[in-house]
C-alpha cells in the first residue's frame, strides 16, 4: 500500500471543520500542530510594529494514494482556499515509506480494493 502525505495550513477556526471532512473522505487520522505562522502574496499588516496575523493550524494526514485527492478536495472546499484569498493551502506528497500504520491499512484495505 502506497500513501501520499497532505499538508494543510489553515486558520485555527477552521481546523475543527477541515479535519472532519477529511476523515468523511477517507482519512484514518491526522496530526495537528498549533500557531503555525506565515505570509501570502500580501504582507500581514501592522499596528504600531505587532504584527496582525490570523492564527493558523498545521494538518498533517498520511492517507493511502487512491483516496489522497478526493481528501485533498474536500479540505480545500470546507476551507475555502480557492473563493477567498488567504485562507490557507494544502498540498499533497509522495512518501516513500511508512511505518506504525498497520491498523490502518487493516481498515483501508477494503476501501482501496473498490478504487481500484
């Protein structure tokens, strides 16, 4: 079995959402890593020097191929990454190897046999 890692960088308010529609898409899981900070095209603004940034949440999924778009999907629309600028992002990665997944595989097996 092959997986693909999603990454998706998010604000905090949506975390909640994005990770419920991953897993209703197939994921088994996800890590959640908190306050992760950065910049899009536009600069965050200011306010006498503090800096004005939206909090954002870091989710990390190890999904098996098959189902990796569909996932990957489904957490850009719950998120609106593509209607409104800034939301956040998410992409998808090739992992080579993987190990402490075998209940996952368990379950995913069956799923994956009807993908293909």
């Amino acid at each position: 079995m092959h997986f693909k890692l999603i990454i998706a960088l998010i604000e905090d308010s949506k975390t909640y959402e994005v990770v419920e529609a991953a897993r209703k898409a197939g994921a088994t899981g996800s890590t959640v890593i908190n306050q992760a900070r950065g910049e899009g095209v536009e600069k965050n603004k200011t306010f006498f020097g503090l800096s004005l940034e939206i909090q954002r949440d870091m989710v990390l999924l190890l999904v098996e191929e098959h189902l990796s778009r569909s996932i990957l999907e489904s957490i850009a629309e719950v998120g609106e990454f593509d209607e409104k600028p800034g939301t956040g992002i998410a992409f998808q990665i090739d992992v080579e190897d993987a190990v402490g997944v075998s209940h996952q595989i368990e379950e995913l097996t069956s799923v994956v046999e009807d993908e293909l």
